[in-house]
C-alpha cells in the first residue's frame, strides 16, 4: 500500500518529491530500502512532500490529501510539506 499511496502523491502536479520530515518521522521500514515520506499507520496516513513554489501551499496539501484519500481507507490523511523546492528542481 505505501508504494500505491507515494505513486498517487507523485502524480500531484505541485509535488516534487517525498521527505521523511524532520527527524525522518514519516518513513516506512521493509525489506530493502526504507520508503521516506509515507507513513500508513493503524489509524492514519501520513505523508511528507517536498513543494514546488509554483502553487500556493495549501492548495499542494489539499492536492495531497485528495490523491491519498481513494486509498486511505477511511483514516485520516495528514501532509507535512517538508521544503520547498526552487526554480522545479527535486
């Protein structure tokens, strides 16, 4: 499910790319490689997005949480927006 959920988030159009947030707190732990920036919890999903400048912040937070939504199950989804990148670059 964390690969559906970081696949819908980078299909938001004001999304450059996953963070694991401060203290990398969003991350999800699996054979191989960590995934940084989702976290589907019992009781919640949360995601970490780096924003690009194009588009107001909580517009891309809303964008988020709408792509999220069809694949949450009914949990909460919350968004942190970690940094914001400049000039389009990841």
């Amino acid at each position: 499910m964390v690969e559906r959920v970081a696949e819908a988030v980078a299909g938001c159009r004001s999304v450059a790319g996953l963070t694991a947030g401060p203290r990398a707190r969003i991350m999800t732990y699996r054979a191989g490689r960590p995934l940084a920036g989702v976290a589907v919890r019992d009781a919640e999903i949360e995601v970490g997005v780096v924003a690009r400048v194009e588009r107001p912040l909580p517009e891309t937070a809303r964008d988020v949480r709408r792509a999220v939504r069809p694949l949450a199950g009914g949990r909460p989804v919350h968004v942190l927006i970690g940094d914001i990148a400049e000039g389009g670059a990841t």
